[in-house]
C-alpha cells in the first residue's frame, strides 16, 4: 500500500526556458506561454535513476505536449497533403505558428493560462475560441481544469474529442489499463503496445498510463469522463529520437456548439503503475460523478443564457437568468460540473488533501441549471457514430 507524500510547494517562475513551474518533493510541472499554456515539462525525483528529473514529455512540435484539441467541421483545411477540418489546439498549428497567449498568472501552487489558439491545419489563429488551463499542484499528482469557450456561430458535428492529448516519451513503451467489466476492484491491468496508427481501447476506470515496463513507472492520466482512450506509438522500442513518441488521448464523443464553453477536469500523475492505480481510485471514491459541461453562452449582443450566482454561503446553486430574459432552448450537457474556480480559494482537490497555499480553501459545489423551459440532459455519451481519426501528429516537421 503507497502512501501519500507530504507537500512541500516551491511555485516558481523560470525566465531561463520561459516556462511556468510548480514543483514539489515529488512533481515538477512546466506550461509554456509561448505554447499556449501547454503542459510542456512533467519531471519526477522520485522515478527511477535513469528517468529520475527527466521531463517525460515529448515536445517534438506544437501537436504533442499535453494540451487541448477539439474537433468539429470539415473547413477546407489540410493537414500536410491530407484533408482536414476545424480543429483548435492549444500548443500551435503543424507549420508551428504560435499560439496567441492572451493571459498567464502563477499564485501559490496554480499556474494559469488563457489563449486563442491555431487551426491545426488551416494555420489560422482562432479568434474565437479561448482556451484556458489551470493546474494545481497536488501531492501525487496534478489537477488541471481545462476549458475551451467558443464564441462562434458554426454548430459542429459530434467527433471524438481527446480530453486531453498526451504525448510521452517512447520509453514509456507499454500502455497500461484496466479493460475487464470490474473497474475499481483490482482486477489484473492490461499492458498493451499499440502500433503506429490509432487504436482504440476501452477505459472503464478512465485512466490510463504509459510506462517502462522494466521498472513499472511511468506517467498516468485520469480524466473522470472518458470512456475508452485512443493510443499509438511511433518509432522503434528504446527510441531516444525526440521525433518519436507514446500518444494516448481519453476520449469522449461530443458536438462543439455555437456559442458555448466546455470544461473538464483530469489528473496527471507520475510514478508505478500500480500506485497510480490506487491515486486514481481514491479519487473516483471521493469525486462526484459530474466532472464536466458543456453550457451555452450568450452572444454579445445578447442577454447572458446560463449566470453562475454564487451569494454568501459555500455551495450555492447556479440559478435561471431573470423571467425577463429570453427562454433559450435546451442546453447541450456533455455532464453536470461543479464549475466554480474563479478564485484559488475556492479551490480544493478532491482527494481530500488540501493545498498547502490555502489550508482553509474549500471546494463551493455549484450545479448548473438550464435556462428555460424543457431543458434537457441527455445521456453522457451519445452512441459512437462518427469516427473521426485524432491527428497522428507524426513527425510534423516534413512537408
């Protein structure tokens, strides 16, 4: 049985590389503003010696990373010489065209970060869609609140949408999961070794973790409202070549709308499979179901369709805009979210082991509530119907 290691918080600042860092006697975190806030550096003293400090991230172009990306239309774009479609990612385009980084902050163990970012194939830069994410330093692990509003008018299709993308070094060579119908009873774990082209595979725990299958460790993500996880590997076993990665994305299957804001909450830890494993089901014990949303926005020239009110007292309800504002039609749920982190107050893990910044912080439960009559929650997952391919994002720099 593993047990927790005390916080020590050292935020800090590094101008040398640019980056974002929160460290801890276990985790060392990095985002790049230039980036778009990306996780670029995910580092562990605690690994073994030959991993011990290393950053475990592949940054081999602005695709990789450990970043947002979603999917929607099919715009006329390209992607090297094939087709491609709408599809926003944080860290940069495949001709590397940055990302513009509209706000970065760090307080106490929380770096965030807000940007708009690139049409991966189209190159453009999104002016209509923000991207922010904020991470927060836990003992074991990172939590990281990803949220991507869109203020456009397109209603995109349902696709897959990675939740997020993860790219790892390709030492981390075996996929570990739990694949069995038992999840969270300690069932035996699957390794696998995917190929080099997308392959999918159920996640009935949600998480899923690359490692070196001679020691076990490796880098591990949870992310509550995924439901199977797409993974390949590119390059040969005990590659060092930077152009070589691990990729693995939990992914849901949802439909980008017009004017609306999606947020998710995932953890990233380091360290044996097998400990992780434990992490992550202390936190599926203790974690409400509902982790993520998808909500409308109002466009500017209109009333606000959904408010967050939160008045004196911790846990107060999102309430209905007033009866003189117009009855919007229903809201299109990917799953209910306790939504709140506008302050770092008001911000606590949920594993129960409070930030050591903010002792006395508390996690303020907020429910969203549709605005208008005949609101509606559909099922978390609707039925896979559209199979889109996540870009492979494979040795981008040709072309």
């Amino acid at each position: 049985m593993s047990t927790l290691v005390p916080l020590v918080s050292n935020a800090q600042v590094a101008p040398s590389d640019g980056l974002l860092y929160v460290s801890n006697a276990r985790l060392r975190v990095g985002m790049d503003p230039a980036r778009g806030g990306a996780i670029t550096h995910l580092s562990s003293p605690v690994m073994p010696p030959e991993w011990a400090g290393r950053n475990l991230i592949n940054t081999w172009d602005s695709g990789r990373l450990i970043q947002q990306s979603y999917y929607g239309c099919e715009d006329g774009s390209c992607w090297s010489s094939r087709a491609w479609r709408w599809n926003p990612v944080q860290g940069g385009s495949w001709h590397n065209a940055a990302p513009k980084l509209l706000a970065s902050s760090t307080f106490g163990d929380m770096i965030s970060t807000s940007a708009l970012p690139r049409n991966w194939g189209g190159q453009n830069l999104l002016d209509d869609v923000v991207m922010t994410t904020q991470t927060l330093l836990l003992p074991n692990m990172v939590k990281v609140r990803q949220t991507m509003r869109y203020t456009g008018d397109a209603a995109h299709p349902e696709r897959h949408q990675e939740v997020p993308a993860v790219f790892v070094d390709r030492r981390l060579n075996a996929l570990a999961l739990y694949n069995g119908s038992a999840p969270w009873t300690g069932g035996q774990l699957s390794y696998l070794m995917p190929g080099q082209v997308n392959e999918y595979y159920k996640m009935p725990e949600k998480w899923a973790a690359y490692v070196d299958t001679k020691s076990g460790y490796g880098v591990g993500i949870y992310t509550p409202i995924a439901e199977q996880v797409v993974a390949y590997r590119v390059g040969g076993e005990n590659s060092t070549a930077h152009s070589d990665c691990s990729y693995l994305a939990p992914l849901i299957t949802s439909a980008i709308q017009p004017h609306s804001e999606f947020s998710y909450d995932t953890y990233i830890a380091v360290g044996r499979v097998d400990e992780m494993r434990q992490w992550f089901a202390a936190l599926a014990a203790t974690t409400e179901p509902a982790l993520a949303v998808q909500r409308r926005i109002a466009p500017p020239s209109q009333p606000s369709l959904l408010r967050l009110a939160t008045p004196a007292g911790a846990g107060a309800a999102a309430r209905a805009p007033s009866p003189a504002a117009p009855a919007p039609g229903p809201l299109s749920f990917v799953q209910a979210l306790p939504l709140r982190w506008d302050s770092y107050s008001a911000f606590v893990n949920t594993s129960g082991m409070q930030n050591s910044s903010r002792p006395g912080a508390q996690m303020l439960p907020v429910k969203v509530v549709a605005a208008g009559a005949g609101a509606q929650q559909p099922a978390l997952l609707a039925p896979m119907a559209v199979h889109p391919t996540p870009r492979g994002r494979v040795k981008a720099s040709t072309g």
